[in-house]
C-alpha cells in the first residue's frame, strides 16, 4: 500500500523524481510527464484529499500485527498525515513566491544543479524548460486567487520578486551567452561528451536548444510572471506579522507544528526560548571577562577570519571528519563505496537569493557524489567557512544523509514512503546540533596549532554569540507572528542587542517573510539536545555520544513525539532511513 503511495506521488512530478532516484525503473517507476507540475489551489486540495484518503485507508491496520520496523514507519506517516491534513485550512496563507527564498529563485538553482547522466536526462531536463510557462504561470494565477482572499503580499515584496525575475531571468546575460544557465548547462554536456554519452553534433544541437528555451521561453515567463505581479501590487491588506491575518495565529502554530516536529505549544516554545537565553547570555559574560583578563582587550570575531588555520575547502571536510571519528559512527561501518564531495562557489548572479550554503541531498541511489555550495558573499573565510562546512557536511547534512540511506540499503530497508516525509526540525536540529560541536573542533584546532588559548577561547566565544543570535531571532519570529509585535518592537529588540539599524531592517524582513525558519533550527536543535539528555537519563552508565548519535542516525528524519516514543521502547533497538525529499538544506543566514 505504502509503495503504491510512493510511486504515485513520484511518478508526476519530474524534478523531485530526478533529485530523489537516479535509476526510477529499479523502484517500479515510470515518468508520466516530463514537466514541472502546475501549482494550484486545486492541486493543492486534491493532494490533500489524496493525504486523507490514505489516511483513512492506514487506519484499517492494526499497528500491533507489524514488525518493530514497519510499526515505526507507521506511526510517522499517520502522524505527519494527520498533520498535512490539519493544515488545508490554510492554503492560502502558503507563500510560494517570498522574496526570502521564493521559487522564483529556487527553480534556476535546481536546473542549475540538475545532474545529466545521460542523453535522456538532457532530454527531459529541455522538457522542463519548455514547461517554465505553465508552471509560472500556475504561481501567478495562485498569488491572483490570494489577492482575492486579501491575503497577497505586501506591495514593496511584490517589488522585490519583481526585481528577482529581472535579475536572475537577465536577458542581456542570456543573449550573450553568459547566463550561469548556459554556462552550466555546457560544462554538463562537455562532461557527457567526454564520457561518450553524447557527440559532439548532438551537444551542439541541445546548446542550441538550450540557448532558444531561455530566450523565447523562460525569460518570458519570467517577464510574464513579473508583470501579473506588479498589476496586483497594492492590493495587499497586511503588511507585519501573520497575527493580523484572520486565522494567522493558528496558522502560525500549526506552521511551527510542522516545521520543528515538536509538540510543545508556543508558550512552552517560548518559555524555554527565555530560558536558554538567559543561560547562554550568563556564559558569553562570563567567557567575555575572563577573554578580557586574559588579553586587555574585549573580544573581535574578525580575528577569526585571516589568522584561522585553515581556508581550503577539502582540508576542512578532512579535518572535520578525523575531530568527528571518537563520537559518530564510521560510514565505511556500512559501506566500502567511495562517498565524494564537490565544494563549489554558488553564481554570482544568485548569490543574493541564496543561503550562506547550501548542500544538494544525492539521490538515494546514487550516494557517493554530493555536491555543497558556498555563497561567498555571505560567507567569510575563516571559523565561519570552518562551522559552515560543518554544518553542511561533516557531521551535519552530508554525513547524515549518506549514513541514514547506507543504513536502509544494508538490509534494514524501510518503506519507500519515507521519502516523502519532510522532518525540518530534525535534518536542520541535526545540522545546528553538529555545528554547535564544530565551534569546540575549531577551539581544539587552535589550540593544536600553537595558536594562543586566547585564540581558542575566541573561537568558544563567537559560536555562543551566534548561538545567542539565533535564539534571539527565534524568540522575535513568535513575537512577531503569534504575539503581535509591530516592526518598531522588533527593531528596538535588535538594535537593543548592538545590531546597526540597516541589519536589523533587514533581519525583520526575513523574519516577516520566512516565518518559522529559524526555529527549524533552534527549536529542532533544542529538540536534539532534550532527545540527548533523556538518552542519559535512560541508559545511565552505558550512554555515550557514539551511541546516541547511532541511534538518531538510524531512527533517521522523524518528529521528536515519535523519536522519543522510540527511545523509550526497550524493543526497539536500530532502525534507519533516509532525510525526505528536499532537494537542498540550507545554512541558515548568520547575519
């Protein structure tokens, strides 16, 4: 029944299918149209009633009557269908075209990062090119039945989409040929032609395809979706917080709800918020006085930049991993396989649509190439390249994908299904989690390259900073969307905390138009972190960091209620899958 689910929400949708399997034929999988699929209200319902017949369907069975492993699988899929099926109400307060991260720009980086490994996959990737206009099209036609509802953007957001389609669609770049879609789509195919896949005659034949589908079809709808946006311009009624909106605040919750995996309510959230707050404030005192003991001078993150040991890319993936060898399980454990990592630098023309970094989850039949890009506008060389390669690779998303999916292959294969659950609060909890313990590798780097224990204590220093910084900006992401802060509140909060006025501007932006975003991190980090210290509670003498990492890497993406109802069963003792169907996990801005 599950894989019946599967096959059937994959075999429609052409982009999540090529990100997801490299080889859909072995899954029973066969593409019904090789176009993006058109986003609409009515699509939109008729996945939810789909949701809800299969929901329906699932509580025929008698969980007691399965296996340990497919009882677990069970209780994720009906509780995260029950939670997609409490948020239809809220269809309209989606929005897919926010200028913090839209997919008017996340639609380019896909096909920019859209693997060819063969002539189909050229063929098929030209397809989704030629459908651009439809899918823009759809967008465009939802923001209209938004404004309808009085739930469209603000005037100065619709301007800033505008301003994206303009810049990332730009048509001066793609009539010379400079367009990072041209560019990249030429390194794909010299790659194919290289390996015989393609001729030289056929390459130049898709160029030029390539070259005319930009031109004479994405751009325009580009241009199209632009224009439908201005006209509607205006006609939105809110312009703070989603508390203003009729059902904003339920909204919100339940948005949190799904977001984080967490059961907590929003007072508990922010109760502990508070609290967690109040504590790392005490430490960066603390560490602060006796840094200025120590050197005469208050503490400057910049010297983390330059003077830091390592800036290349491969020598920090390499040293992340020998400092990661004591508390997490070895991949060669479960696979002899080669795991490769590319770390390349994101476009300049995307960069300012983009997250600090970001890494593109292989499909799960193809985990030995992995792919992380740096924005290197937003990201500095130094500890934060260091945290952030961190995050995105080892021990963070890199390393957690690839073990999970070895885990499944090696015999404790769960349902398919799983692949279309999306747990934030885990993969991005993880990821903060493990980030959180490279500011102690980088202490322990410096303090290994004869650099003073000044140096050491700095680098402790800035992460607690940033660690205060994300919690701040979660504590203002529920005041603003659930208590009914106005932007002057938040303002004040941020210059309050020694921000200059033209970051926090733009912080509350980004806090008003990606709610929720930040306590993905934080909260599914605290998440982590409470999931942690039960593990002590429970297993006394016999906890180490090596076995409560294994755990949560073999449980694999799951919300915490069901990640902790696991951790207390005596009889559940490994089970593994992999993160859901996200094309990408993003570093969260540090600002």
């Amino acid at each position: 029944m599950t894989d019946s689910f599967f096959i059937q929400s994959m075999e429609n949708d052409a982009l999540d299918l090529h990100f997801t399997l490299a080889n859909p034929k072995a899954y029973g999988i066969t593409l019904k149209s090789a176009s993006l699929p058109v986003y609409s209200r009515q699509g939109q319902l008729a996945s939810a009633q789909a949701a809800a017949d299969f929901l329906e369907r699932l509580s025929h069975i008698r969980p007691s009557r399965l296996s340990e492993k497919d009882r677990y699988t069970y209780d994720l899929l009906y509780s995260w269908l029950e939670t997609q099926h409490a948020g239809q109400d809220f269809t309209y307060y989606e929005e897919p075209l926010s200028p913090s991260g839209g997919m008017q720009g996340e639609l380019p980086l896909l096909l920019a990062e859209y693997t060819l490994r063969d002539k189909s996959d050229v063929e098929t990737y030209l397809s989704l090119l030629e459908s651009t206009g439809p899918y823009l099209q759809g967008l465009s036609d939802f923001e209209s039945e938004k404004a309808q509802a009085g739930l469209f953007m603000t005037r100065q957001d619709a301007e800033n989409v505008v301003s994206q389609c303009d810049r990332i669609m730009d048509k001066t770049a793609i009539a010379s040929g400079t367009h990072f879609l041209q560019l990249t789509f030429a390194d794909r195919l010299e790659t194919l032609q290289q390996q015989g896949m393609v001729t030289a005659r056929e390459k130049e034949g898709y160029l030029a395809e390539n070259n005319r589908l930009l031109s004479t079809v994405v751009q325009p709808a580009y241009d199209k979706l632009g224009d439908d946006l201005l006209l509607l311009s205006g006609k939105g009624q809110y312009d703070g917080g989603l508390w203003e909106m009729p059902q904003g605040r339920a909204y919100y919750a339940w948005l949190v709800q799904k977001t984080t995996g967490s059961t907590l309510d929003m007072d508990g959230i922010y109760a502990i918020l508070q609290k967690v707050f109040q504590q790392k404030f005490e430490n960066i005192q603390t560490l602060g006085a006796k840094y200025r003991e120590l050197t005469g001078s208050f503490p400057d993150p910049t010297l983390m930049s330059d003077g830091f040991p390592l800036s290349d890319p491969s020598e920090i993936l390499s040293d992340l991993q020998d400092r990661m060898r004591k508390d997490f399980p070895s991949l060669t454990e479960l696979s002899s396989q080669n795991i490769l990592c590319t770390v390349r630098d994101v476009d300049t023309a995307l960069e300012p649509y983009t997250s600090p970094a970001f890494y593109m989850t292989p499909p799960i039949d193809d985990l030995a190439h992995n792919t992380i890009c740096i924005n290197r506008a937003s990201t500095a060389a130094g500890i934060e390249l260091y945290t952030t390669l961190a995050h995105e690779g080892y021990p963070g998303h890199l390393y957690q994908t690839v073990y999970s999916s070895l885990y499944q292959a090696g015999g404790n294969n769960e349902l398919p299904v799983r692949e279309l659950l999306h747990y934030g609060g885990y993969v991005e909890g993880w990821a903060y989690y493990t980030e959180r313990l490279s500011y102690e590798y980088a202490a322990d780097l410096l303090q290994s390259s004869d650099a003073s224990s000044a140096a050491s204590l700095l680098c402790t220093l800035i992460g607690l900073q940033r660690d205060l910084q994300i919690n701040l900006f979660s504590l203002l992401d529920i005041s603003l969307h659930y208590y009914g802060a106005k932007k002057d509140d938040i303002l004040q909060s941020l210059t309050s905390f020694g921000l200059p006025v033209q970051s926090a501007e733009r912080i509350y932006h980004y806090l008003r138009t990606a709610p929720a975003t930040y306590l993905k991190y934080y909260v599914g980090y605290l998440e982590m972190t409470a999931l942690k210290n039960r593990a002590k509670a429970q297993w006394g003498d016999a906890f180490t960091p090596m076995r409560f990492h294994r755990f949560v890497l073999e449980a694999g993406p799951s919300d915490y209620k069901n990640l902790t109802k696991r951790l207390q069963s005596s009889r559940f003792s490994n089970s593994g899958t992999k993160a859901a169907i996200i094309r990408c996990f993003l570093r969260i801005p540090p600002y």
